[in-house]
C-alpha cells in the first residue's frame, strides 16, 4: 500500500498555535534598525547621465540582502531587477520541491548581524519559541515567506518582470538592455550585480540520451517548473540522485504516480556532504585567499561527484512501496516503443515501460550560454585562461568556470583590453571555485555580503577619488558659534586691578 502524501509540504506553511505579538516584533525590527545607527547619506557623487550607482539582477534573498546591505553602507542608489512576476523570484515556489531547507535552522543569514531580522525571531514571533526549538530544518514554504516578509521589513524594492537582455559598456559604466513588461528598456549603471542563483551560471544539464531520444513533451528537467497532476497513475523515471532527483521523485509519488524509478550511475548514493568541509567561517571567509592551485584542488575533490540527498530526502520516498532504487545504472538509452518509453541499460533492455522522464542532473556552469553575457563573454576570464592544472587533475567543468577578484567582479581574458569587465559582479555558484562557498546560499551570505559590499564601495570611492579628496579638504563649516565662550576669553588687566582682586576688608 502507497503511504499518504506528506500533507504538511502541500498545504503551506507552519499554523500558528498560540496567539503572537507580530506586530510586536515590527516594533522589535524598527528598534534594532533604529539602535544599529541611522541610515548613511549617500555618498557617491552622481554623474551626469547614468541612471544607477548600482544594478542588482535578482530579486530573491541574495539580492534582496545585498541591496539591504548597500543601502546600509551608503550607496543609495540602487536598484533591483527580476524577470519573475512579483512572489515567484527565487526557487522557493517554483521549482524547489523540498519540504525543508538543507541548512542547519541556526546558520546565520540575510540578516546581516542583526538578530531581529533572521529567520529565528520571525518565526518564534508567529509561531512560539517552542515551535522553533522543535524544527530540525526550516521549512521550506515558511523560508519563502519569511524572505517576503524580510523585503518588506528592509525596505528593498523590487522591479519585477524586468529582464536583463544585454550589457554595453559606455563611458561612465554600463549600459543595460532591459525587457520591462515586455517592452524594451535602457538603463545606465556604473556597478552591475548578478545575483541569479544556480541558473545565472549557465544552462540545464540536460543529458543527450535524453534530448535526442524524446519528444519534448516526454521529458523534463527536475530545475525546470513542472505541472505534477498529469503524471498521476504514470510511470515515472528519474536519472541523478542528488536531492533535486529526489525532490521530484517525492512529488511524482506524492502526486499518485503508478510508480518512480530512480536510477543512479554509480554503486551507491553520495552518502557524503563534502561540500559542508566548506562550511566553517575561517574558509568561507578567506578561500579567496588561497593560491589558485590549492583552490583547483579542493574544488576538484569536493565536486568530483554531485552532493548527495539529505536523510529527510530520502526517507521522503522511502516510504512509497511503488518507489523503486537503481544503482549502478549506466549507460542508459532511451527509445520509443509504441506508446512507451523503452529503457536499455549498458546495451541490454532492461523490460520496463516509461511513460515520462526527468533529468535530476543539475546545472553545468557555462557562461556561453548566457544570453545577457553574449556580447562580452569571449573577454571574461575563465579558470582554464588562469591556471593549468597538472596532469592527471583537470577538470573540464571546473575550467570553465570564471576566474573572479576577491570582490566577485569578472576578469579579463586579456589584461587591459576590457577594464569594465571589473564593474561586473557575479554573486552565483559560479563564483565557488575563486570565492569559496556558493555565495548565494545561507551559508554564504554572512561572509560573501559584506565582501561584496565592500568591493563595490572601494571601486566607487577610488573611481571619484579626486571628488572625495576636494570634499574632505573643502573648508569645513563651524560647528561652534564664539557666542558660546566669548565672554569667559580672558583679559589682560591693568596693575591696580590686579592687585586689588581678592583683597579683604577693602
């Protein structure tokens, strides 16, 4: 008998069950915003025909939490852009299918240092200290809406249905061709942030015995938006098996699919988080510092193989009797069989009938197949530019993967022919084997923000750097009026007078 689906991933995020001050932690978040030190001016002097300081693609929690922190360190002129309509930015709603996130509750986040806006306090507001201390991950529909709440609390506004199309550069910085509504758009910037998550670095891994075998209507890609419902009473297979592949195979089931095959190349499931060896603070924070060989050689040995499922993941489908494990399964083949799908493995039919695929195969990072990086990608830097691994320890997918600064900004291919390449920042996985952690996960915004941040200031600050220096040594205006001391200044007195001060029974 198939288990019952998991009701509390469908239906929404956590009940309240107690009755909870919200409105008092709004006031909590006002105070602390209020205590952390008032909103800095801006700082950066503007400049005549360029639209933004700062551009910012991406609405989700990265971008979100960057253009708080900008706004915090005096760049105030901003803005955030996001081709999703307006609560369908990020992966949280769309293609995310966990039930819960996969970082530890506690792990500090978008709040940037002050407690009021993590997830902790949001959550015991609504829901009780109690529920949280209960949680063992946070929920994933309660992370979405937190995040929502989150962008309201700071402030942050977003341009949604704006798409970035293309990058120019011009004289003072760049020139962006956005889509807006559909319409075309174009908008000057001097500093470009992208912050798109796994996506911006590059395409689907869609694997070509699966492309080249099905129509399209037979198959998907588990990061792709997928209608669940059609696939009731189906026969389901599923190629990968890291946590997006069981993700999909939990909704497949969850959804009354006949059943799911899951089919693994290798012997046995990653059972391994190498990539949490990254997670302590000194390496998030100083990865970047590492010789580039060091760097090749820790990313070579945590990504020789996709991340395994968390436990939660697993046991997710495990409970399903019509979930079935394949390990082991190499060199697949697809065809069609009348009105099947017809599996070979290893040259051999291995007798069972599909009705529909999904490819839990990830992402590949692949600046190339950026549309908006068309124009300028042949002048980016890539690792494969920069270092060459010695033999025995390349890595076709690590060498492409763009070679950038301490501050997240692209490279030259070349050196000197494509300055403003700097003026780009690439705040996405793609950035893991210069920077350290995926920046745009939790576990990378309490270190990667502020790098971030202060990258960006530092090139505004010394490209005006002449400004800066004639407003510092400008003649300053007087903060004291003499009125206040003029009658206490001393006096020189004449002799008798002198004398005469003090003097008793005159």
């Amino acid at each position: 008998m198939r288990s019952e689906p998991d009701i509390r991933a469908q239906t929404g995020p956590s009940v309240p069950k107690r009755d909870t001050s919200v409105a008092g932690h709004d006031d909590a978040v006002a105070r602390a915003l209020r205590l952390h030190g008032a909103w800095p001016d801006n700082w950066v002097p503007e400049r005549p025909g360029v639209d933004h300081d700062v551009v910012v693609v991406g609405g989700g929690q990265s971008g979100t939490a960057i253009a708080f922190a900008l706004r915090r360190a005096g760049i105030v002129s901003t803005s955030v852009i996001d081709a999703a309509d307006e609560g369908k930015e990020g992966v949280w709603l769309t293609t995310a299918r966990m039930n819960s996130l996969r970082s530890p509750k506690m792990l500090p986040g978008p709040e940037l240092g002050i407690p009021e806006l993590g997830f902790q306090a949001w959550y015991e507001a609504r829901y009780g200290e109690a529920a949280f201390s209960s949680l063992t991950f946070i929920p994933r529909l309660d992370w979405s809406a937190y995040l929502k709440w989150y962008r309201m609390a700071v402030g942050v506004s977003v341009r949604f249905q704006t798409r970035l199309e293309g990058i120019e550069t011009v004289e003072d910085g760049l020139r962006l061709r956005l889509s807006a509504g559909g319409h075309p758009v174009e908008e000057t910037c001097r500093k470009l942030v992208l912050a798109t998550g796994f996506a911006g670095s590059g395409r689907l891994n869609m694997p070509a015995f699966i492309r080249s075998a099905l129509p399209h209507d037979l198959y998907a890609h588990a990061e792709e938006p997928i209608d669940f419902a059609p696939l009731k009473s189906r026969r389901v297979a599923i190629f990968g098996a890291a946590s997006a592949a069981f993700d999909a195979a939990a909704v497949a089931l969850e959804s009354g699919a006949a059943s799911v095959h899951l089919f693994c190349r290798h012997d046995d499931i990653e059972r391994y988080s190498l990539m949490r060896m990254l997670y302590y603070p000194g390496s998030v924070e100083h990865f970047r510092e590492l010789p580039d060989r060091e760097r090749w050689r820790i990313m070579s040995m945590l990504c020789h193989r996709a991340q395994g499922p968390v436990p939660d993941t697993v046991r997710r489908v495990a409970k399903f009797e019509n979930f079935h494990l394949h390990l082991g399964a190499r060199d697949p083949a697809l065809s069609l069989d009348g009105g099947a799908i017809r599996l070979d493995l290893a040259g051999r039919d291995t007798g069972f009938r599909l009705d529909f695929v999904i490819a839990g195969t990830g992402y590949s990072v692949d600046l190339a197949s950026r549309p908006e990086l068309a124009n300028l990608v042949d002048r980016i830097a890539l690792w494969r530019d920069r270092f060459q691994p010695e033999p025995g320890h390349e890595n076709v997918e690590l060498s492409r993967y763009p070679y950038l600064s301490p501050g997240f900004a692209f490279t030259e291919k070349e050196r000197g022919t494509a300055p403003f390449l700097s003026n780009i920042h690439f705040f996405s996985a793609g950035a893991m084997l210069s920077n350290g952690r995926n920046p745009g996960e939790v576990s990378g915004m309490r270190h990667g923000i502020p790098q971030l941040v202060s990258a960006i200031g530092r090139d505004l600050f010394l490209q005006d750097a002449g400004a800066h220096v004639a407003r510092i040594l400008a003649p300053p205006q007087p903060i004291l009026d003499d009125a206040e001391y003029r009658d206490r200044i001393w006096k020189e007195r004449t002799q008798p007078e002198i004398a005469g001060v003090g003097s008793v029974g005159g």
